[in-house]
C-alpha cells in the first residue's frame, strides 16, 4: 500500500488558508458543502472545459449571511471578464440563479501559470489530448517550471501512454521536492487528459521555497481573503 497524502490537505490550518471559509449550523452545514461543490464544477466547465478557456488554477469561497463571496485565480483574467464585463455578468447571474444568493465574484490573476501546479497539468493534458509526445511534453514543462523560480518540480503520468495496451506510471523530477516539510511550500495540480485510448492522469508537484523565504503575495494575494501563515521556529 502506498503511503501518500495530499500535499494541500496535509498543510490546511497549518500553513495553508482553506480554500472555503465560512461558517454554518449543523443542519445548514451540508447543503453549503454540496453547493460550493456545484460552484466550482459548474465555473470548471464553463471556464477551462470549453471557450473560453480562461486557465483558472483556483477558485476561493467565501460567505456571510448577505453575501456569497467567489474568487478566482486565473491566468486570463480578461477571458473571464468579458468584453465590458459582459462574461463575468453573465457568469454571477447563473450563479445567483443557482443558489438563490446574492454572488460577487472577482477575479485575481495568477502572474506566473509556468509555476502554477494546477495550470501546469492542465497545459500537459490538453496537449497528450493532441497526442504530443508525453516524455516531450513532460520534460518541457518541468523545465519551464524552474525557469519561472521554482526551486523543484515533480510531474507524474498514468495510464495508457503512447497508446500502449498495459498501462503505466512514468514521471521526472527536477530539483528539490520536500513533500513532507510543513513549512515547505508545495504547489499541487492534478488533471485528466481525455485520449482516444483511455485516460491519462496526470500529477504535478511544485516547490517554491519555505515560507518564511517567500515574498508576501507571491504566496497568494491579499484579494483571496486569506495568507498561509509560517509558524514560528522553536
């Protein structure tokens, strides 16, 4: 059995902020979660499924009793505006429509995607999608990565690769990836590449620094509500 955890769920209330903050009664508590999960599917697919493919890496939930909050992090912020804002209009209309509440959603942009996890595995599934070569692929994405400032990458494929009839695991690293420190900063995507002979999954891992060395907002911004916090040395 394989000893592995999520790199994000292993560092929340440690020194990553939740990516839904808010508060309910029991009885409510449910039906909130159910609903932030139908958020993020439904801005999934109309944002990165289909045109016009605005690249968000993240999307950030927050509410009060009037208010529901959403933030997204994208790397095309004016795909998802819109024309004279026409897109995100549209897009907080559904979403009020959907959950009967008064939406606001903002936009942050993620200012490096060759560094964002999420952006990165997005990026090699569209193009194993395209049947690109995955050893290629994956070999030119981990060095861009450490060309952005990243200080290791680790990418990991499964599946059918290159169409072969047994599927297998085949991954690279780059550089340093301490997975196990808490005040190690590990970025962490995963995506599906949808190919004619089967599914790929496909993992990246990114380390940008510890905490405590990295610069304010180039953790997260100010915007998204929340800072990961590095805890004190003793």
């Amino acid at each position: 059995m394989g000893q592995k955890v999520h790199p994000f769920g292993f560092r929340v209330g440690i020194t990553e902020a939740h990516k839904s903050r808010w508060y309910a009664p029991k009885a409510l508590y449910g039906e909130l979660l159910v609903e932030d999960f139908k958020i993020r599917r439904f801005l999934d697919k109309e944002l990165n499924r289909r045109g016009p493919f605005a690249a968000v890496s993240d999307i950030h939930i927050e509410r009060t009793r009037e208010e529901l909050k959403i933030i997204v992090k994208t790397a095309r912020p004016g795909l998802v505006i819109g024309p004279k804002g026409s897109n995100i209009d549209a897009l907080t209309s559904e979403l009020q429509r959907m959950t009967g509440r008064n939406v606001s959603l903002n936009c942050v942009e993620v200012t490096n995607p060759d560094a964002d996890a999420q952006l990165v595995g997005e990026s090699i599934a569209e193009q194993l999608a395209k049947r690109a070569s995955f050893r290629r692929v994956m070999k030119m994405k981990a060095e861009a990565a450490i060309n952005a400032g990243a200080k290791g990458v680790k990418i990991q494929m499964s599946g059918r690769l290159g169409g072969h009839e047994m599927s297998r695991t085949e991954d690279i690293r780059m550089g340093a990836v301490p997975l196990q420190t808490l005040q190690a900063e590990v970025d962490y995507g995963f995506a599906e590449s949808l190919t004619t002979y089967g599914i790929i999954g496909v993992k990246v891992w990114i380390y940008k620094g510890m905490y405590h060395e990295v610069e304010e907002g180039e953790i997260t911004s100010k915007a998204a509500g929340a800072r990961p916090r590095a805890r004190g040395r003793r």
